[in-house]
C-alpha cells in the first residue's frame, strides 16, 4: 500500500523537524505518545471485552444435549426449526 522506505521516513522526519522547529518539536512529540497511549489503551480494553464475550462454555457437552423435555420428536429432522428454551419463539 504504502512504500516506505527508511529513505523517505528520513525525509518526513527532517521536513517534521523544519516546521516545527526546536520549541514544538517536543510538545508534538508528547502529544503523539500520549495519543498513541490512548489508542493502545482502548485496544487493550477492546481486546478483553470482546474475549469475554466471546469465552468458551467451560462444559460444551451440556449444549450439546437438548434438556429432557425440550425437543419434540419431529424436531429432530434436518431443517425443522426448535425454539431455544431460555430466548422462546419470540426471539425469531
């Protein structure tokens, strides 16, 4: 996409130098870190939020078993719709 070589990255980081010059250089710098902190943060809280969202059922084999009672007999064909106990129709 982009192709940046070590060459131009220079060339960026001179012209940076140029127009901020000595006194905003480090202001710009600090704003930077501080932002790039800020994203890192609510990547990390992104990042913990969606997992525990998405955490594996510690015991898969009781989704796997309908409860007794829950699944007619004719629902056991392919394509034959059976509502979920805790959601009920409503939900589709």
């Amino acid at each position: 996409m982009f192709d940046l070589g070590p060459e131009k990255i220079m060339m960026i980081l001179a012209a940076v130098c140029i127009f901020l010059g000595p006194k905003e250089l480090p202001v710009a710098a600090r704003k930077i870190g501080a932002a790039t902190r800020q994203l890192r943060s609510w990547q990390d809280t992104l990042r913990t939020e969606v997992s525990s969202v998405l955490a594996i059922d510690p015991e898969p084999s009781s989704r796997d078993e309908p409860a007794a009672g829950t699944e007619p007999e004719s629902a056991s064909a392919v394509g034959v719709h059976t509502p979920v106990p805790e959601l009920g129709d409503s939900f589709i």
